[in-house]
C-alpha cells in the first residue's frame, strides 16, 4: 500500500456539494461549518427537503432533525451524486491552460524559495478517463462502510493521475454548467477496459481498510463463536443433572416396586417405564450435544461466519471523459537574489508529471522531503 490511495477530501465534497445545490437553484447560507439551504419551488430534484441544514466534517454524530451532515461518507453526498449522475450521466471535459490555474506541486510550497513565475507550455492534447467508485463493504450482520473513490487514467498510456483525481469533484458537478466538451470520443472497449483497470486500482487502494473490516468482523464472529459454546455447555450441565437425578429416581422405584403389595407395583412398575423413558431421551439428548460440542458445533460455527463475511462491492458510479494539455511548465524560483529555472512536466489539471531530484543527494522532492533552497544548487530538506 503506498500513498497513491487518494480519498476524497472533505473540500473538494464541499466544493462539489455547494456548485450541485446551486445549480439547482437553491440558497445556502453559510455560517461557517453549517450551511442553511432553502431548495426553490419545482427545483429538480427528488431527494431533498425545501429547507435543511448541512453540517460539514463528520464532527457531530447525532444530527439534529432536518440536517443532513457532509462529508466523503455521509448520505446526503451520496444522494447528491446519484441525482446529479442520473442528470448528467458521463460526461466530457476540457482542461485548458486557459480556463484551468497552474497547480504547483506541494513540494514548493512554504520555505524560502519563492515562485517568481509559472508558465505553462502545452505540447499535445491528452484523454483522460476518470472513474468515480462507490466501494461498500459489508457484512450481513451489521457492519457497513461506503465511500467514493477517484481513478483517473491516462487513456492512451493507462498512467495514473493522481492529480486529476483529487482535482476531479472540483472540476465537475455534473451539471450542464460544466465546463462542457460535448459528447465523449473514447471507443467503447478502450472505456471498459480502462474501468476494469481502475477497479482493480481501488481494490488494491482500500485493501488494507478491506483487511481492517475482516479482521474486526472475525473477532465479531469468534466472540459469537464463544459465546454459544458456552451457552451450549451450560444446557449440558444442566441437562447431566436431569441425568443424575432421573437415573435415583429409577434406583428409587426399583425399592419400591420389590418392597410393595399387587395393586401398587402395577403402579410403580408403570412409572418406571416412565422414567426410563425419559432418561433414555435425555441419553440421547445429551449424547448428541456432547458429540456437536466435541466437533466445535461446526453447523453454526458456518452461519455465524457466513453472517459476518464480508461483501465488498466497487462499483463505477461515473466515467468522465476529460481532455487535457500535456507540456512542461518553467517554474522561476528566487531566493535572496538567486534566480532558478526549472522546467518539469505538466498536465493541465493534473499537476507536474514528473519526478524532482535533489542536485546534492539525489533523494527525490516530495510533499514530505521539500525543496528547501536553490542556493547553490537545488537542496531537499534532508540534506539542506
Ligand atoms: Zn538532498
């Protein structure tokens, strides 16, 4: 598992969240985390109420009546994006320099070295499909998680974009206010096999969450497990003291029936079958529990796995189709009068594509190993 698990972050929900409820023509009033929206007369929509309050971030656990919270989990993004797919199901998308910011990577940010200029120089016109998963994984118990997922594929060389991915509930809403590129060019398998490709992906991604859930889900099941064993030892306690009680009862009955007159021993003798009877099913009864307990009660030891194994669905709720300008960018770095070019290459929305080394140690410049100085040459944080 690396790092390359981009979830979906709680801005770009939000961001997606309130450019949806606009375009439906809905107010929102935002104080802060809570957002009061009133939804107009005939808005199309289906699933929301004329007036609620949102509440964004996963902070409060028990919502008050009428408010729905927000965030990559919550029921009310969700509902939002099935509404929003079912109206404007897939898509195309056109990234230009021209209508899209220079994202400059994180590794630049913060320290000494400013960012004089950034330009942008596009050399050839890229597809790109990106895919929005839902994964759900449950167990038939009770045990349920769902949440979004974003793989974005190069379409032609199947490269991961990474960029694109956390930049994609900000580039859409699925409304027609969409920056539009008209219908989507990508054939039909090139599609298919670029979903089965980013399924696999998120699989991948979320198989340590996958992994998390089975193992709470196993300890779940063994404590079942546990406890019918126990219960099940206790009725056979129970049961071999019936037994025990039962078999001098008989041993009683046999003294009577010796030590009595005609009439009576009929009598007695009718009662013995009796409890020889019964005894004979509790033999029975709890040779049988006896047997099961031996084996490990394997029948219910099975359903009480079935009911906590997990079922894992990711299923593509959408697949946009997104053009974008592949080039370089020459990003101008200044520090205390020392000028620096550096040219990397970029995609428009989806940020620089290639990989920075240090000059002095030649670790390379991440988020986590910055760029720290350009004086001299170009030093990472481990090394400056
Ligand atoms: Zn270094």
């Amino acid at each position: 598992m690396t790092d390359a698990s981009v979830p979906v972050t709680q801005s770009a929900v939000e961001s997606f969240a309130e450019r949806y409820l606009r375009s439906l023509g809905c107010t929102i009033e935002q104080r802060g985390d809570t957002w009061d929206v009133s939804v107009p007369e005939g808005a199309d929509t289906q699933s929301l109420p004329d007036e609620f309050t949102v509440v964004c971030g996963t902070e409060s656990d028990s919502p008050e009546e009428n408010t729905e919270l927000l965030h990559p989990e919550s029921r009310l993004l969700h509902e939002l994006l099935d509404e929003a797919v079912r109206r404007t199901p897939a898509g195309r998308i056109n990234l230009t320099s021209e209508s899209t910011e220079i994202e400059l990577p994180e590794w630049l940010r913060g320290g000494d070295v400013e960012v004089r200029n950034a330009e942008f120089a596009p050399y050839y016109d890229r597809s790109a499909l990106v895919v929005l998963f839902r994964v759900s994984i449950e167990t038939v118990s009770e045990y349920q998680r769902e949440f979004l997922r974003v793989v974005a594929l190069d379409a032609r060389s199947g490269e991961s974009l990474e960029g694109l991915e956390r930049n994609f509930l900000r580039i859409t809403s699925f409304t027609d206010d969409s920056p539009s590129g008209g219908q989507p060019s990508l054939g039909r398998e090139n599609v298919r096999g670029l979903v089965d490709e980013g399924q696999r992906q998120v699989v991948d991604r979320v198989q340590d969450l996958i992994d998390e859930v089975h193992e709470e889900a196993s300890r779940a099941a063994d404590a079942e497990v546990e406890e019918f064993r126990q219960m099940q030892q206790q009725r056979i306690r129970e049961l071999e003291e019936r037994h025990e009680s039962l078999s001098s009862k008989l041993d009683e009955s046999r003294a009577t029936i010796d030590a009595s007159e005609q009439v009576e021993r009929v009598e007695a003798l009718k009662q013995r079958k009796q409890i020889k009877g019964k005894l004979e099913e509790l033999t029975t009864e709890l040779s049988d529990l006896r047997r099961r307990r031996d084996q490990g009660f394997p029948e219910r030891q099975k359903e009480i796995r079935q009911r906590h194994a997990l079922d894992v669905k990711v299923s593509p709720l959408t697949a946009t189709q997104v053009e974008y300008e592949r080039g370089e960018v020459e990003i101008e770095l200044a520090e205390e009068g020392v000028i620096q070019p550096l040219t990397v290459g970029y995609g428009i929305g989806v940020g620089v594509t290639d990989t920075v080394q240090c000059t002095v140690c030649g670790r390379e410049i991440t988020s986590q190993n910055p760029l720290v100085s350009i004086i001299g040459e170009v030093n990472c944080d481990e090394c400056h």
